[in-house]
C-alpha cells in the first residue's frame, strides 16, 4: 500500500467501527493475538526496513505500506490497521496532519499511531503530542524494542520514552513565554489525579508512578482514566502536553516536586 498503491490488501476485512472504543486486536483460530499495521515513512529503506521486520515476527497478521500522508489517511480509513507507524516529514501532506485527519475520521475503535522521529524538529514532535499520538519512537529504536512497543501499543496501552520527555522538556525551556499555568484546566482534577498526570509528564509508566505514589497500579490506571475523561483527552501524549500547558510541569525540577 504504497504511494501507487498495491493491488491487494494484506489486512484483514476492515473492522465495524460498532467495535466498543478503546478494543485490543483479536486472536487468530489457535488463539494467538494478531495486529495490523500501517508503515509510513518516504523513505523506501526505512519502510521497507521496519515492514519486513513485522512480517517476520509471530503476531502480525497483515503489514502494509504508505509513502506519503494521502495514501496513508487512505489506507487507515478504508482498513482501519490496529496500529499505524507514522513518519512526520512526508510529501504532500504531512504525519502530523494525517494522523488527525485519521483519528477524525475513524469512528468506533480507532488506530493508535506511533510517531516514527528523530527528533530534529522539536515543534513537530510537540504537534504530535496534540494531533493524538500513542507513542514515539526514534527510527534507530533497536529491532526487537519496536516489535515490543508495538505490540504493547495494539494490547491498548501507551508508550511514552524518556527520551521524548527529555526533549520536550528542553523544548519548553527554549520557547520564550514559558509554561501556560491554565488553573481553569487543572480545577477539574483531584490532588490525585494532579499527581498522576504530573508524573506521567515526567515520562513515568504506571508501574513507576504506582511505586511514586505508594499504590497499587490498578488505582494508577483508574485516576488516569479519570483524568483523561475529564480533559477530553485521547492518549497519553496529549495528557503530557496539557500538563505542560497548565504549568502543571515545570522544566529542571524534580519529579515527584509539586510545582
């Protein structure tokens, strides 16, 4: 499913978008869970690099592939891939506009996207973050780390590297106006739920948070479910840059420091 496109789909029937929201990949007649993927990149190395690589690994029922943000938006809403690998810099339209004209136009279960970067461009990696990312990589992320975040990211969780908070921390320290500080957003969450997001800004997965905070992860996971709810938010990512917005975060200081 390149730019010129293939003649034949290796997905499985496109999904019902009556599929409740939020649904992991379904498992295959011995049982085995099975994950579509999307590959996007312009770069037919890199592409054809990672898409090989997925079709080798057990658990990958159909990978396809897109070299522009056009085609890319058109797979997604015809075949509805469980995950889609995005590339930011694409022709014609770029990963960052295609990814919301994706999650806009899915309705029902939606496709998780991981960023593919390499982090050259910090204002993208931060659109990113509004558009609805699930997750980051770096393209030199080792072969068998991508075939794990991926499959996490299918089983409906999120994934959120230090080293993406580590540059968007460094990005907020550069921008001149400095953290928002929106207590009209952080009033519609308890002391709790503040504690969570802040953390989870700090790029800390809800095991880490859970031992932070003295819970069990059970309870880490339900104040984050709240909290996004509340904010109308759709991963993970977004919740980062909204605690960023608020001033909820404040780069240089401590993780567990209550700003």
């Amino acid at each position: 499913m390149k730019g010129d496109s293939r003649s034949a789909s290796p997905f499985r029937p496109a999904r019902s978008s009556r599929r409740t929201h939020g649904a992991r990949p379904r498992p295959d007649m011995r049982g085995t869970t099975v994950t579509d993927v999307l590959v996007v990149d312009d770069q037919d190395l890199i592409r054809g690099g990672i898409a090989a690589l997925l079709r080798a690994a057990p658990g990958f029922a159909g990978v396809a592939e897109a070299s522009d943000g056009e085609s890319a938006v058109a797979a997604a809403l015809a075949h509805r891939p469980d995950v889609i690998l995005m590339d930011i810099r694409l022709p014609g339209i770029d990963g960052i506009t295609a990814a919301e004209r994706i999650l806009a136009g899915q309705q029902g279960t939606r496709s998780r996207i991981i960023v593919l970067t390499t982090f050259d461009v910090d204002e993208y990696v931060y659109a990113a973050l509004r558009a609805g990312a699930s997750g980051f990589l770096l393209k030199d992320t080792p072969p068998e780390r991508l075939i794990s975040a991926v499959t996490t990211i299918a089983g409906g969780d999120m994934l959120f590297a230090p080293a993406v908070t580590r540059r968007l921390i460094e990005a907020y320290s550069a921008r001149t106006e400095g953290p928002g500080g929106d207590d009209r957003t952080l009033s519609r969450l308890t002391n709790r739920e503040q504690d969570v997001l802040r953390l989870v800004a700090r790029g800390l997965g809800n095991d880490e948070i859970a031992a932070e905070l003295v819970v069990t992860e059970a309870t880490v996971k339900t104040h984050l479910h709240r909290t996004m709810t509340k904010l109308g938010l759709r991963s993970r990512a977004q919740a980062v840059a909204v605690a960023y917005e608020a001033g909820l975060v404040v780069p240089g200081r401590p993780v567990g420091h209550p700003c």
